[in-house]
C-alpha cells in the first residue's frame, strides 16, 4: 500500500508529464494527481475535506488492477507541489468498508522545480 518511487528523481520536471503505473500489489488501486495548494502537511489536508487545499484531480487513472500496468498524461506540470492518492477502500474488508488505501499509506508527496 504504497506508491514506489524516488520523488527526488530528476526526471520529475515541469511541462508534459507521464507517469508509467504498474500494479505490483493484490488489490485494485488508483492513481490521482492533485496540485497542493496549502502548507500544511499532506494527510492533515485529505482528511480537512477543504476543496481549496488539493483542488481538482489533474489527472486520474482508475481502476489498475494487480499485476497490470497504465499510463498517466499531464499536459502541463507547472511548479509546485504534488500529491499522488489512492481513494479505493483496502479490499480485503467485504463490501467496501475498509479503511480507504491513502491511510493505509497510499499517498505521497513530491515537488516540481
Ligand atoms: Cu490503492
């Protein structure tokens, strides 16, 4: 219940942007891209459910089943600050009433120069 990747690498710049997803997990999972418009820290911002802190997904792929892989297109990737969330409820509880993937650490965060 992780996003896996080194949110340091130099190749996360701004512009046009693709994101090469694979699924290594067991359950479905999601992948969308919001811009963070406030300073505070990530997860305090999804829980204050304040639509002003995240804004509107820019990009959104669903649903990644296990084992496959996707692609995500930003058209532009301006500067800033980025977060990468997963919404889906952790499968393993029936009927959708898991704890939602990003608390069980399925969020990250990383920034664009
Ligand atoms: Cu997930």
């Amino acid at each position: 219940m992780v996003f896996s990747y080194d949110p340091t690498d130099s190749r996360i710049k701004s512009g046009k942007f693709g994101f090469d997803v694979e699924n290594k997990g067991d359950q479905v999972h999601e992948v969308v891209l919001f811009q963070v418009k406030k300073e505070a820290p990530i997860m305090e911002l999804i829980e204050s459910g304040d639509p002003g802190a995240l804004g509107f997904p820019m990009g959104v792929k669903l649903p990644i089943l296990p084992g496959t892989d996707a692609k995500m297109s930003i058209p532009a990737l301006e500067p800033g600050r980025y977060a990468l969330v997963c919404h889906l409820p952790d499968q393993s509880v029936p009927r959708g009433e898991g704890p939602p993937h990003f608390v069980l650490g399925m969020v990250s965060e990383f920034r664009v120069e």
